[in-house]
C-alpha cells in the first residue's frame, strides 16, 4: 500500500523516480492543500489513472503509541458497498464446520494440509478463519501469515464459530485494519472504478469506525492526518475536522 501522506515528504525530491502519468497527477494540485471530502473525491477521480482498476485508500496517521496496549488499535468493518474485490477466503475447520464453511462460499477449507502449503510458502488467499479449537494447531503459522496481516484473530471476528457469517462477511466487504509501529493505519476503501457517492459513503464508514477507536486513556489529538490516494498515486490530504464532522452525519 501507498504509506500515508504519499506524494508529501515521501515524495519531494525524487518524482523523477515516478512514472509520468504520476508527474502529471503530482502537478495537478497544491500539495499541502487540505481539501473538503467531496473536493477530495472529485480530484482523485479526476487524475490520470493506470490501465487497472486502482484501490483506493484511506490512511490515517494517528496520535496513539502503539507500544501500550491498550493504544494498540485493531479491528475491522463492513464497507456500505464492498471493496470491490474478489476476496479469496481460506478457513481451518473440520466436520460440520467444514460444510458449513463450504456452502457459505469458502474458497479453500482444511486443516493440516494447508497448514503444510502455507508453511511451504504458499499465500493465495486474502482472509483466513478459524474456529477456536484449531489455534493451537495452526498457531505456528503466526510467523508468516502475522507480518501479512492475515492470522486469524478474535477482535476482527476471524476466530469464530460463526462461520457461515465470517465467510459471508469476508466475502461481502470486510476489511481488517490495525495500527503500525508508526502509529499509522491503512485502510482499502473500494475501487476508483466506483460511482462516487459509493465511494464516499465507504470512506465515511470507515472514518467512523477509527474515531470510535479512540483509546480512553490517549491524551491529546487522536487523528493528526488523513490522506487519501489509490494504488499508484499521489496523496490528496483532507481537512481533519470537516472529515470527522463528515462521518457523523
């Protein structure tokens, strides 16, 4: 993912590394600029876009220290109108919850045998579930699919005996997002494709579901900045305050 604030300081001095459709787009505005959601909206659909569809992504960087716990935000949410992706899902389960996993539209289902593929290096999925009696056996698989964001984990609702609806849910639009090390947080918001009062309809849930985040003991200012870019383009900053007035209407 393109880091938060991309085509700021990340970028100045060496655009002569990008592509020249991203010189044009980095051209096209007043770069320390902080525009309203709409304006912001209208600009990143109006930039010249690469030959793909491109995701477009919300980054915040945030006010939190994500080395105390209870700062370490983590969680996930339903997008109004989806993420506009196919989402691979892959779930550890045996017996009735293996069914159960397959009708609800699973696209791998197992245990042992993917523990073995994915330790030997295989990743061809996007979420993975897993009911609560198997983490002790695939807990080894922490080491790689951790740094991947993709260990399943109670919080985001990805340990579950519900597993029909986290299928249901995985594949209908929901994203997980979690806080670096940085205190910055990443988070897909749909396609450029998409009609953009979808788009911003995805963006206000998910400004609203961070501000919910706020820790209880974090003094001072929770969101510092919001960025908005796709894939391979320059960040289009929004006015924080308008942005958070935004999601609560």
């Amino acid at each position: 993912m393109t880091p938060p604030g991309a085509g700021d300081s990340i970028h100045k001095g060496d655009s002569m590394k990008h592509s020249k459709r991203y010189k044009v787009a980095y051209a096209m505005y007043d770069r320390q600029k902080r525009f309203e959601l709409d304006d912001a909206l209208k600009l990143l659909k109006s930039l010249p876009a690469p030959k793909f569809d491109e995701t477009v992504e919300v980054h915040f960087n945030l006010g939190v220290d994500p080395r105390k716990a209870d700062q370490q935000i983590r969680n996930s949410l339903i997008l109004p109108h989806g993420t506009g992706k196919t989402m691979r899902v892959l779930v550890f389960a045996e017996g009735d919850k293996a069914d159960e996993a397959r009708n609800a539209g699973a696209d791998y289902v197992g245990v042992d045998e993917l523990v073995e593929k994915i330790t030997g290096g295989w990743f061809d999925f996007d979420v993975v579930i897993t009911t609560p009696n198997l983490m002790g056996r695939i807990g080894k698989l922490g080491r790689v699919l951790g740094p991947r964001g993709l260990m399943p984990n109670p919080k985001v609702g990805t340990v579950t005996m519900d597993i029909a609806k986290a299928v249901e849910e995985a594949k209908g639009g929901k994203v997980t997002y979690r806080v670096d090390k940085f205190a910055n947080l990443h988070v897909p918001a749909g396609k450029i494709s998409f009609e953009e009062g979808n788009l911003k309809d995805n963006v206000k849930a998910i400004l609203a579901a961070v501000l919910k985040e706020r820790p209880a003991t974090l003094k001072g200012v929770f969101i510092k900045s919001i960025t908005l870019c796709t894939t391979m383009g320059p960040g289009i900053k929004l006015q924080v305050a308008s942005a958070t007035l935004a999601a609560k209407s």
